[in-house]
C-alpha cells in the first residue's frame, strides 16, 4: 500500500511518500500500529488519535480493513486561520 505523509509528518518520516508491503497490516489500527514501531516520534500524535487518515482520498473516522492496492494519506490536525 502507498503511504502518502503530509505537512510536519513528512520531516518525522523524512519521506513524502512510501510503499509498505506487510502481512502484519490488515486494517487501519494495525497500521496505526506498524506506524508507532517504524516512527516512535508518531506514537504520541497516534496514541492521542489528532492525526486524520485518508483511505483511497476518502477521510476515515473508525477502523476500516485495508487492501495492499489502498493509497492511505496521513495528515495532521488542520487549524483555521
């Protein structure tokens, strides 16, 4: 699945973008999951759920199962201004 990280995600991960092919991922909590491992500086935003995930450009609320062809963005809480 394509991993797509927005604003000051992308300096955590250092990638704007990235395939993660893992038989450990099946839905969006395992992700959430697989994230906190790869990138422990994402665990603290995980854990307290401010990030928004967007699953094939549609923005996903609760746990959905996900398939390896999803293209999952990950953005940070949006303030107004």
């Amino acid at each position: 699945m394509k991993i797509k990280y927005f604003a000051w995600i992308k300096d955590i991960t250092n990638n704007d973008e990235e395939e993660i092919n893992s038989e450990e991922i099946n839905n969006l909590d395992d992700l959430k999951t697989f994230m906190k491992k790869k990138y422990p500086d994402l665990k603290k935003y995980l854990d307290k759920e401010i990030l928004r995930f967007a699953v094939n450009q549609e923005y996903i609320i609760n746990n959905i199962n996900l398939d390896i062809n999803d293209e999952i963005a990950i953005f940070p809480p949006v303030s107004g201004g």
